[in-house]
C-alpha cells in the first residue's frame, strides 16, 4: 500500500517537469509526510490541457453517502480497480498523475515492531504515482459544493522493495503520461497494462527515523537515512 509520501517540489517546477499546459492548483505547502485526507496536488486532463490541480487524499465515490468513506479508499489496487465499484468509473475517465519527491514503506520485524523507509527515483526526478480521482457533493445541501478526491493506485512490489513491503504504488514512466491523462480512453485492458511495479533500477530505498509515524512531525529530516542499527 501506500500511506504516506513526500511532496516538497515547488508546483512551478512541477510544471515544467510534467509539461503542465494549465496551472489551476493553490499554492500548497510543502510536505515531507503527507497523509490521507490531505490536499495533494495531481495533474489531469480538463477540456483537452494537462492541468495542475489539486485533490483530496481518499477518493469520495459520486454515489455515497458520506464522503468520510474516503479515508478507506486511500488506495485502488491494480488487480481490481477495473471490476470494484469505488473505483471503475474514476479508471474509465478520471485519472491523473500525483507528484511525489519519494513514498515510505514499514518493514514488519519477527516482533511485530515496524521499520520505517524512504523510497525515492534513482534519478532524483519527481515521481508521477498513478491516481484515480473523483467528484463529489452533498446532495441533500441546499448549496453543495464539489469535493474532488484522490486515490493512488498499487500494484505488488518490485523484487528491490519486496522485502519491505509486499505493496508498492504504481509509478509512472513519461511514456505512459499521454495514455493515462487522455479521457477519450477507456479501454480497461490497454490502462491496467501499465500498472505494472517500477524496475528495480528505477527506484532505491534507505531506512528512516520512526519519528515519520506521526503524521505531526514534518521536516526534511523525516527522508534523511537513519543511523539506527
């Protein structure tokens, strides 16, 4: 799974490296642990244009009831995103990119203690994790306004990662961007063929400090390696 990532890369930047043609997100501040129910940036097509927008952290399906379902669906997995109702509209037409500087993982240990990791490109490049988003409102408001949700997409770990965490979110190679983004696509089989874990040369991993397992602590420390034994 993935429960908490890192987004600290200036959406200027994130502009430029994702080719954004529209910038419709608020400035938003930097975080080194993001967690659900926080408001993430995401690139998606609106009318045509890759945009920069901004998304709540755990997709609100447009049919329920009470949008706090969406801390339950922080993640869409691979295998059966196309077939669960959560998420099978959001795959057929709403889909996006979410930046990310790098993703944590915890190493379950033989005494049930976890370790935690830092999971970040080789390259230094922002990653575009694979994401579903959502619109919602509260039919029985007199003025409802739209919440727009996110989940991100998982699919099994890669052989570098597996003996983290058995889980790992999609990520995104720029050959795959156009094909994800386009919502005249919507051929399950063709967007579930890039689900695929990232090669292992792609992605590296180094032990972080547990002061990451609480969501109030946020600094740039959080991703530096940690000198525990």
């Amino acid at each position: 799974m993935c429960g908490r990532f890192t987004s600290a890369t200036d959406a200027d930047d994130l502009v430029r490296f994702f080719a954004v043609e529209e910038r419709k997100a608020a400035e938003l501040p930097s975080s080194w642990n993001v967690a659900p129910t926080t408001e993430v940036y995401a690139v998606a097509e609106h009318d045509a244009r890759r945009t920069l927008v901004s998304f709540r952290w755990g997709l609100v399906p447009h049919w329920a009831d009470d949008p706090r379902i969406g801390s339950k669906l922080i993640n869409a997995r691979a295998e059966t995103v196309a077939s669960k109702p959560a998420f099978r509209d959001s795959l057929a037409r709403r889909r996006c990119l979410i930046p990310a500087d790098g993703f944590y993982e915890w190493q379950r240990q033989a005494d049930g203690t976890r370790i935690p990791y830092f999971v970040r490109r080789v390259d230094g490049a922002p990653m575009a994790l694979a994401g579903l988003w959502a619109s919602w409102r509260d039919k029985g408001a007199q003025e409802p306004e739209w919440l727009r949700t996110c989940a991100i997409v998982t699919t099994n770990a890669n052989d570098s990662l597996r003996p983290l965490h058995q889980r790992m979110p999609v990520v995104l190679e720029a050959d795959a961007w156009d094909l994800w983004l386009d919502r005249d696509v919507s051929d399950a089989d063709a967007l579930t063929a890039l689900l695929l874990p990232a090669d292992d040369d792609v992605v590296t991993a180094h032990r972080v400090s547990t002061d990451v397992n609480n969501v109030r602590n946020d600094h740039p420390g959080l991703v530096e390696p940690s000198s525990a034994a």
